[in-house]
C-alpha cells in the first residue's frame, strides 16, 4: 500500500492548508512529483500534512511551467544535492537555475523506476499555445502481491492529452489494470462533450478511480461528477490517496 498526497493545488476551500495555482504531490514519504508556484506555501502545507523535507529523496517536474516547478527552489535552498528529475524539452536556462541551487539534476529520456514501484515514462510529446512541449508523468505500481497489481498514473498539466499520457503508461505496463489517474486534466479551454468523450475513453480503457485536479477546469470536475459516478474523485489540496 502507497499513498498519493496532493500538496498544491489551486482548490482548497474549508482547509487551512495554503492553495494556489499550481500542482504538487507527494508519493510516499520520498518522492515530490511537481512543486506547486510557492516554495513558501508548499513548504508550510508539507509540515502541515507530516512530511519532512528532510526525508524527500527526489524530485521529479513533470514539465517546465512555472506552475510545476516555482517551488523548487526554496526546497533546494534546504537540500543541496537533491536529485530533481526532468525530461527532455526543458530550458536550458531551467537546468542552470537546478545547478545554481545545488540540484543534481536528471534528464529522462525514457521509462526509468526512479524509486521501488514509481516510474517515470520519460517524454511525451504534447502542444502548448501553438508550440511543441515534452511532459513526463509518473507510472506508480501498486500492491506488494504481483497478481494484485496495478496502474496509477499522476499528472502535472497532461498538455500531451490525458488520454494520451494515460495510454503511454498503459503502453508501459500493458499487463496491468489502470486504477486510478489524478493530476491536472488540462480541461480548461475544452467543450463539455470534448471532455466527456475524454472521460468515456478513459473510462473505457479500463480507469476505475479519475481526480481530475489543477488545471482541470470547473467544467472537467463537473463533467466527473455528471459522467463517471463513482470513480469520480473530488479533488483538493490535502487530497489522500490510496493505491
Ligand atoms: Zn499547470
Ligand atoms: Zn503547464
């Protein structure tokens, strides 16, 4: 048994956690997938839910937005040497800044198990206002007991497509079930029906838990509550998961 924990996201009324634009989530005690706009705000939320940075072995940026990777650096300034995982298609200036603050930084270039049962696929291509992008997410394989396990998949802004980051992972490992997909869905600009046919494909593959968070848009969430029942996660910062 893991569990996912978001640590930043831009919902998070009723909850004295900080929130903002941005995404973050702890795998383990080990792994921070993303880093949130606020190194302050996800430093505080850390301490608040029980984590100690101190613990944090890596870091994985899912893509080079500043949403994604603006805390990096007060956790740098706290962990000189940490690794910080990224992909190709980053700035070179993005690896300048990790080497600056001491990070030791890793470019991905392919599925690669970063720590005992979490994966990065490496690279996806996607289009972000006209351009190319390259965005990783991670693959998490759950369950100690090998005919038990199974698929999660967390993403950062799925600018690839959710649906395409998820049959990426599936590609990965297409032995095992899809449990669940949590991340930022990048439903924002996206018609109602464009969304639910993203859902009914997801849904289709196989998909038994969606938690469709940052960039999701009101309408991705909504969608998810109208179309998915009760795979449909509601999603926030603080947010548990179990996988
Ligand atoms: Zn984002
Ligand atoms: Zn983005």
């Amino acid at each position: 048994m893991m569990k996912v924990q978001v640590v930043y996201d831009n919902r998070g009324t009723g909850t004295t956690l900080h929130y903002g634009w941005g995404f973050s989530a702890m795998i383990g005690k080990t792994v921070l997938f993303d880093t949130g706009e606020d190194g302050d705000k996800l430093l505080s939320n850390l301490r608040s839910l029980g984590y100690d940075y101190n613990e944090i072995q890596m870091v994985v940026i899912s893509h080079d937005h500043w949403d994604h990777r603006g805390g990096l650096w007060k956790l740098l300034e706290k962990r000189r040497g940490l690794p910080v995982y990224i992909c190709d298609g980053f700035r070179d200036s993005f690896h300048q800044d990790v080497k600056e603050y001491g990070g030791n930084l890793r470019v991905v270039s392919g599925r690669t198990e970063i720590a005992p049962g979490v994966f990065t696929i490496g690279p996806i291509e996607g289009e972000y206002q006209g351009g190319p992008i390259q965005e990783q997410a991670i693959a998490l394989v759950s369950s100690e007991r090998a005919d038990r396990q199974q698929l999660n998949v967390v993403t950062g802004c799925a600018h690839p497509g959710v649906v395409k980051v998820v049959r990426e992972c599936s590609a990965a490992f297409p032995e095992l079930r899809i449990d669940s997909v949590l991340g930022g869905f990048h439903y924002k600009n996206k018609e109602d029906r464009e969304i639910a046919e993203e859902y009914r494909l997801l849904m289709e593959m196989g998909v038994q838990r969606l938690g469709p968070a940052h960039c999701s848009g009101d309408r991705g969430i909504e969608v998810c509550r109208r179309d998915c029942g009760e795979k449909g996660m509601s999603v926030d910062v603080g947010f548990l998961l179990d996988v």
